[in-house]
C-alpha cells in the first residue's frame, strides 16, 4: 500500500484530509514542526504518526501531500523531487477526491467552518457523509453519498474544485497580502462560479454575491423579502434562535438553531437551502439542529466557578462583531471582556482602525501581541499601534494572565487565529486552580 505522507500536517486542511484518508482504509503519516497544535488531538486519536520535518522522512515509493503554508524549496520537498516520489498539493489532491461524490464546497470571506460543520451534521442525518472542516476536523467513508468541504479562497485554491453545489455566504476584503482588493476577491469568487456543476446557495444580503454570474441556478437566502429563501420572524433567546422559512413567498417550515447571532441564522439558512434543493425533510433537519454541538473554536464555551471562557477563531473585524453579538445575545446581562490577538501583520495594518472600532464594543479589551504566519513572520506595526486607537484598553501577556480575574463572572472572549489558545488555557488553569483553593 502506498503511504501517504502530508507534510504539513498540523494545518487545519492538512490534518482534516489526513484524517479523511485514513478513516478510507489508507495508509497515512505526517510531518510537522514540534509545537503544539489543537489540530493535532486527532491525528493522535487515530493513531496517525507525526513525525518532525526531515527530508530522512521521504522515501520514492510514497505519495506526499504538501501543505500550501510550505513552498518547493521546503527540505522535505526537494527530496522528494530528487527521489522521483509523487507530489501532489494539498488542493489539488482535494479536488480529486472531491471527484468521486456529490460534493459542496462551502466559501466566503467569514462563515464557512461553521457552516461546513452544520452542513455535515445536518446531511449525515440522511444519508452517509464525508466532510472536510477547517477547525481540523475530517471524517471519510468510502460509501459516502456527500462530500462536504470547506473552501478557502486564499491564494485561489478553491479553482481546483469542481464542486455540485459552491454556498457562498460573504465576500468582503480579506488576507490583504495577496488580494489586492474586495474587487480582486469578487474576481476570484466570480471565476469559482463558473466551475459548480448543479446549483449555487449564495448569501442574497451581500451585495458582491447579488453579482454573481454563473451557468447554474443561483438560489439565494438572507432576511432580505428579495431572496429566494428568507428567515422572518427572528426570535432571539438566551438558549438559541427560532425563525421562520419562507420560499418564494410561501411558508416553509419553522426552525430552532441552538445558536446565536445573525451570522448563525443566515449559516442554517444556507443550510436548509441545500437541503431543500436535495429534497432533504424539514423534520431530519430539525432533529440534526437540535443535537448540533458545533465546531472547534468557534463560540467554544467554558464555565468555570461563574465566570464563561469563550474560545473564538474571529480574526476580522466582521467576524469579531459577530462573535460579540452572539455574546450579548446569549449573556445579555453580563460583562464582557475581549482578549484579541492580531494574526498577520498585513491584515492588522490593512483594519486597523476597523479592529479598534468593533473591539470597543466589548466593556474591556486586552491585546495580545501580534501573530505571524509562515508566510509573513515579521513586520514593522506593533500590539502599541492598535492599542492607541482603543480607549482603556491593556496589553496583556501570558505570565500576566492572572490580571483578568479581577472581572469576576464575567464572559471573557478569547480571539485570534495565532496562538491565543494558550492565553485561553492559562486563564482556564488560573481559574480551575482557585476554584479549588
């Protein structure tokens, strides 16, 4: 059997797909730096081997997946080349497999790990499904009837799927270090269009979607009358969200999300979309929304002794404003205290002034410094640059931690896409440790 080895395969994607292939009955390894990444938990669980990059690692019989934060010059790539073993990107590879079932692939600029993970859940009540997050998560099944995966815009990589069905729930400017603007990302999402097979599920309130063209049926949801799936009747509560449906000016069902905030009714709108279009029940929809638990750090609560931890992957401004409506809705009595750390530091200069402005929507703000990337490790902006811009906010670091329990019970919202999971855990300790003491 010919060994899959993912270089890379701590990243959300990488650890996704492996563990898809590995549950297909495949034979599947990996490479990664040493630190810890969530990612990781499970891989291990499956009892997929993760080595530490070496281009000892490489052997010509193998196929290797290459993570696309790693370029050719990667050391475990060239040897690859020089040993003649295959080399397939991390995307392309997707694509393929993606081939074999009726596909969705779920894009935009904010909403698409959420809605990959509601996707899935909801599908697999009906019939068998494979699925792809990118809070890395993955699940295959060789006899899947659906294969659902989330896919990213960045750099154009979803060009290489072909999917049956694309959702679409927002275009809105993001990683400024390779779109030149919103415009270039409409440009990508118009050419994405041009691949689905079967049918678009396009958010209709998002004003670049209202321009898409496509040689398939665009259906589109939103709260907006002009849609052709609308939720009316929007009743928020402190234990989850009940709306109506309504296609084309008629009732369809009534629906209860154990959610909050309105990113998350127009996510199971998009869902109940697709599912209608499949002729998929409104009772198995129901049912799949009542026992949705959600993906990783997306509104990830902790309580511990009264006060609520919320681990969250927002790292744009839309997203942190989404991520902070959600809270007053389910504590609309409480404190909320926002922990932000910055990812990139072109995205960071690129809002600044837009990451200062939501976050003083929270009663306290912390700063922690500036995440790189493998692609852009340094720069010239610091965590001081924004905090100038926020009134009374701090900067904290990871031995400071114990400064937040001056807030007491209230909900504290860590945010980032970089390592801000450490500064949640600390806390988390912090906490544990004095509720036992």
């Amino acid at each position: 059997m010919t060994v899959l080895h993912f270089t890379g395969i701590k990243g959300s994607g990488m650890s996704a797909l492996a563990q898809i292939m590995h549950d297909m009955g495949e034979s599947v390894q990996g490479s990664d730096i040493a630190q810890y990444f969530f990612t990781e938990d499970r891989l291990r669980e499956r009892g997929i081997t993760i080595l530490p990059f070496d281009p000892e690692n490489i052997t010509p019989d193998m196929t290797i997946i290459a993570g696309n934060a790693f370029n050719d010059s990667h050391p475990e790539l060239v040897k690859a080349r020089e040993n003649g073993a295959t080399i397939i990107r991390y995307h392309q590879f997707l694509g393929d497999l993606m081939k074999q079932y009726i596909s969705v692939a779920i894009t935009g600029a904010h909403g698409k790990t959420s809605t990959t993970g509601l996707m899935a859940h909801i599908l697999n009540g009906y019939k068998p499904v494979s699925y792809l997050i990118g809070d890395g998560t993955g699940f295959g099944q060789q006899d899947s009837h659906f294969f659902v995966a989330e896919a990213c815009e960045y750099r154009r990589h979803f060009l290489a799927y072909h999917p049956d069905y694309a959702i679409m729930t927002n275009i809105d400017f993001d990683h400024p270090d390779y779109f030149g603007s919103v415009d270039d990302v409409f440009k990508a999402f118009q050419e994405m269009a041009q691949q689905v097979k079967k049918c678009i599920i396009a958010c209709g309130d998002d004003e670049f979607l209202q321009q898409i063209q496509a040689p398939v049926p665009v259906v589109y949801y939103g709260f907006g009358e002009e849609n052709d799936f609308q939720a009316r009747n929007i009743v928020k509560t402190t234990e989850g969200t009940t709306f109506d449906v309504v296609i084309r000016n008629e009732f369809y069902n009534t629906f209860t999300i154990p959610m909050f905030g309105d990113h998350a009714v127009l996510n199971a709108l998009a869902v109940i979309s697709l599912c209608q279009y499949e002729s998929i029940p409104a009772d198995i929809i129901q049912r799949q929304f009542e026992s949705y638990e959600g993906v990783k750090r997306r509104f990830t609560e902790t309580v511990i002794d009264g006060s609520v931890l919320i681990d969250d992957y927002a790292h744009h401004p839309t997203e942190i404003r989404a991520t902070l409506q959600s809270a007053n809705q389910k504590y609309p009595n409480r404190e909320l205290i926002a922990i932000f750390q910055p990812h990139t530091f072109s995205r960071t200069q690129t809002f600044l002034q837009e990451f200062a402005d939501c976050l003083q929507e929270a009663d306290h703000v912390y700063l922690c410094d500036i995440f790189g990337s493998a692609r852009e490790e340094a720069g010239t902006l610091t965590i001081q640059d924004l905090q100038e811009k926020i009134a009374e906010s701090h900067i904290v670091q990871l031995e400071e931690i114990d400064q937040l329990t001056k807030h007491e019970h209230a909900v504290f919202l860590f945010m980032g896409a970089g390592d801000i999971t450490k500064f949640h855990q600390a806390f988390k300790e912090k906490l544990s440790a004095a509720k036992k003491a």
